[in-house]
C-alpha cells in the first residue's frame, strides 16, 4: 500500500478527547446508533454506533477497483440464482450436512415451478480484505452477500462524520497536505441513497403506487436506525414500510385470490390491510430465525406471492459458501460470465474475458472438503499446514468460522459427511502496521489498535424478468475496521468499527 506518513497524526490527550467527544456528539445528532443492549420499548435512549475517530487509509486503485467491478458480480449471482440446475448440484453436496441449507432448499424445489413473480430484486455487499505480497496490496474477496447486507445507511454517515470531524478540528487533526488538496481523497458514499434507490426500483416495477414495501425483521433488533434509515428514505418518496417479525407475519399475512400479498399493519392502521409489492429481508439468514416450523410456512406463503422477494430463496442460496468455491473451479466462472445463453440481467454491454480476469484476481485458494481429488488435496492442507487456512461454514452474520490451529481439532470432531458442509479457504494477509483509534458502541473510550480493515461494496440488480427493464448498478461502499487481534468481523457482533476510507 502507498505509504501515508505518520498514520494516524499524533494525537494529544486533549486532542483525542475533542475528536472523542465531537465524534459521540455527531453520531447521537446524526442517528449514527444502535439500540443499547436489552432496550424498552419504546426506546428511551441509543448509543453511538462503533466507529473510528479517523478515517482509515486505503489504496485508491483497491477502491476504485472493487467499485468498479462490482456490477460483474451482479451479474454473475443474479444469473448463478436463474441456474436451477447449478444450484441442486451444489446444493445436493451441502444439503446432507447443513440442515438449515437443506430446508431452504427442499422449501424451493417444492414451489420453484408454480412462483407468481419472475423478477428477483437483489440488493448485494461484496467484502474485500487487502491482501500483501511483498510491497503490493491488492483486494481479496472474502464473501459475497446476497441476504440482509447491512449497514448502508451507517456506512453513509460514517463518511459525513469523519468529513465534519476534519472540518471541525482543523489544526490538529491534519492528513498529508497532499490528500487535503486532494477532495477525493474522502470519496462520496451515498450507499442509503443508492440501497433504497434499489427497493424503489422494485417497488416502481411491481406496479401499484398503493402498494408497501414489507422489511421482515429480527426481534429485539438493535441495529434499527440502519434499516429505518432505508425506510425514511423510501417514506420521503411516498411509499409506506411495514416492519413484522416472522412471528407477526404468521399472524397477518394472506395471499388473495390473485396471489398478490397482503398484510394488516400493526405499526399503523391495525384495522387496514396494505398490499406488498417489494419483501425486504432483514432476517431470515440464520437458523435462529426459524423457530418452528410455522415460521418456514410464512417464509414459503411470501414466496408464492408476486411480491418482489429481496431476496428470493433462490438468490439466498445463491450465496452459500459453497458456491462461492463452485465457481472458482476451472471454466465455471466463465460459463457464467460468457456464455451464449446467459440472460443480460441488465448489462449495457456484453461481459468479456477481461471481466472475468478481474473477477479471479479478487479470489484467494478455495477447496471442497469432499470426496474429490481437491477434497483430499483440502484435507492434507488442513492437517499439514491449519496455520495457512479458515474453515468456513455454510453460515452468514459473523462468529462462525473456524482458524488456524483450531481446524484440525475441528475436523476430527465432525461424523461422516459432515467436512462437506464447509469450504477450506486461503488467509488473507492484511498489511501491517497501519493504526487508528476506535470506539466500541457506548463505552466512550477510544483505544489505539493495529488495525485490519474491510471495504464492502454494495450492488442492486432486478432481474428475472424482460432484460430491457433489468436493473444493475453499484451503489455505495462499507468500511469496517477492528483490532489485528480478532480473526473474525462483524459489527453487530460487537468486533468491528464502522469507518470510511481515506484515498491514498
């Protein structure tokens, strides 16, 4: 990574302490917040979100890279959930293992040939970490996110935030002169703007200017004022939000005669039922979030429906693990990408050879652990050498992974089969020594870390239906940032600062 003199600037007790404060202040201002832990209802107080008291560095042709490529992505995964037959051949490899992935899969093959609505509406967050080799750095993907990809509302005030903290402590809080005069060296992030703008376009194709826009959420959730914010945005354009959990929805949702869904809103008019043209899930990615089976009945009654799903069951398998290993296979990538019969999923141009390298050059070594030549090459890998690996599962949110030492242990743990549920995947090698200040979510105190950061970027595709109203874009960026000692990320997990990059 180029280098960035003395990053951070040195900071004085009193110096730290005003960015601390004028930080704190900013985000309680700005909504840049999350609920505190066991909150009343109604809530009575937030807490700053997890954040970084400076921007941190970030090299600008990584940035400009990720962004650039990401409707490549779109595309891929758009028509990686429009392959019925690719998905059943991996999902026939994880469903013996993952029962989660095996009754979301059996759920879909059981209605997939009688759906109502053709479009499937994706709102995406591809994850990177910098990766080092000798004095280069260059993006690695870690996952790619096709359920519940948060915190673009977040992400977008984090950038606003450490703008006006640059303003407001001009004097001591000085990047090099050089990214000073350069204004873009903080890159714009509109990634609310762009994320609602995709539920818009969704809830525009369905149809019916009555209709609403159905987020379906965790209960208890504290990171609400990331998802309101979406819903503010979208109420400003005159279309109205109803948030339910599973367990509400259970109990006030109907599909009508036509197929079309609807839904009595208990946050406003409890005796009026509004129809659904856009099922947005906030939830719905982790088994915790099936408590019976009656909550996988309502899951199946909203998929039947022409509500555009966000996503569809479909494109929620889309982004397993598994897949992700799939298409690193030799000529996989490149039927997606290229091939004849492929649908345009809203591309301009035609996708080349040229995209498809800039695609496998954000991909570290993946490895089945199966059955196959791979699989074994996977396993002596994991025995010989844990300290080169993470062992992923078929799991989203964070806290599930498996490093280093510990995957041996781990493997010798699992009954047969079981290894087949996850991928063996290359560590990346973030670069070191590179340091900001970060504040956990209400503790007020700001520790100095060696840090590690990653960049989201988030995309919307609609697709599914007639390519020529197809929608693909990129529409924003994530950085979030935690200590070098944590091997896992997440901030609603609590490891992870939200943060913005500084261009360099």
């Amino acid at each position: 990574m180029p280098a960035l003199p003395t990053w951070p600037p040195e900071l004085s007790d009193v110096q730290r302490e005003t960015l601390l404060r004028e930080s704190s202040v900013w985000a309680l201002a700005h909504g840049f917040t999350l609920l505190p832990p066991s909150p009343s209802d109604p809530p009575t107080s937030t807490i700053a979100a997890p954040l970084s008291l400076l921007p941190s560095p970030f090299p600008r042709a990584e940035y400009e890279k990720a962004r650039r490529i990401q409707t490549a992505y779109n595309a891929l995964y758009a028509r990686v959930a429009l392959d019925t037959a690719f998905l059943d051949k991996v999902m026939q490899d994880v469903a013996p293992v993952d029962a989660f992935q095996a009754e979301l899969w059996s759920r879909w093959k059981e209605i997939r040939d009688d759906l109502a609505q053709p479009l499937q509406l994706g709102l995406f967050r591809s994850d990177y970490l910098l990766h080092t080799e000798g004095d280069r750095a260059e993006i690695k993907q870690v996952e790619f996110n096709t359920i519940a990809a948060s915190f673009g509302a977040l992400s977008q005030k984090a950038g606003e935030m450490h703008r006006f903290l640059a303003q407001k402590t001009e004097g001591f809080f000085q990047p090099p002169r050089s990214l000073l005069e350069d204004k873009s060296a903080y890159p714009l992030n509109r990634s609310a703007e762009g994320l609602a703008g995709g539920l818009l376009g969704g809830w525009a194709a369905y149809g019916r200017d009555k209709a609403a826009v159905l987020f379906v959420v965790q209960p208890g959730e504290r990171n609400v004022f990331d998802q309101r914010g979406l819903e503010y945005i979208l109420s400003s354009k005159g279309v109205r939000v109803i948030r339910m959990t599973f367990a509400e929805l259970g109990a006030n949702a109907r599909v009508g005669p036509e197929g079309r869904l609807f839904v009595r809103d208990l946050e406003g008019a409890q005796d009026k039922q509004f129809e659904i043209a856009v099922v947005y899930y906030r939830a719905a990615y982790t088994p915790d979030d099936y408590k019976s089976a009656k909550d996988w009945d309502t899951r199946v009654l909203l998929e039947k429906s022409t509500a555009i799903k966000c996503p569809s069951m479909a494109l929620q398998l889309a982004g397993a693990k598994k897949v992700q290993q799939e298409l690193a296979q030799p000529g996989v990538l490149e039927d997606f990408l290229l091939g004849k019969d492929r649908p345009a999923v809203g591309l301009q141009q035609s996708l080349t050879q040229q995209d498809v390298d800039a695609l496998r050059d954000t991909w570290t070594g993946l490895w089945p652990m199966d059955d196959s030549e791979l699989g074994k090459e996977a396993a002596r890998l994991a025995q010989e050498e844990p300290e080169r690996f993470v062992l992923k599962p078929q799991r989203e949110g964070g806290g599930n992974n498996i490093y280093r030492k510990d995957i041996p242990g781990h493997l010798a743990k699992l009954g047969p089969g079981e290894k087949n549920g996850y991928i063996l995947m290359e560590l990346i090698e973030p670069p070191q020594g590179v340091h900001n200040w970060l504040v956990r979510g209400g503790e007020g105190i700001a520790r100095y870390a060696d840090i590690v950061s990653e960049l989201g970027v988030y995309g919307v595709a609609l697709f599914g239906g007639d390519d020529s109203a197809a929608v693909n874009a990129e529409v924003g960026t994530l950085l979030r940032t935690k200590g070098r000692e944590s091997d896992e990320g997440g901030v609603a997990i609590g490891i992870s600062s939200i943060d913005s990059p500084i261009l360099v």
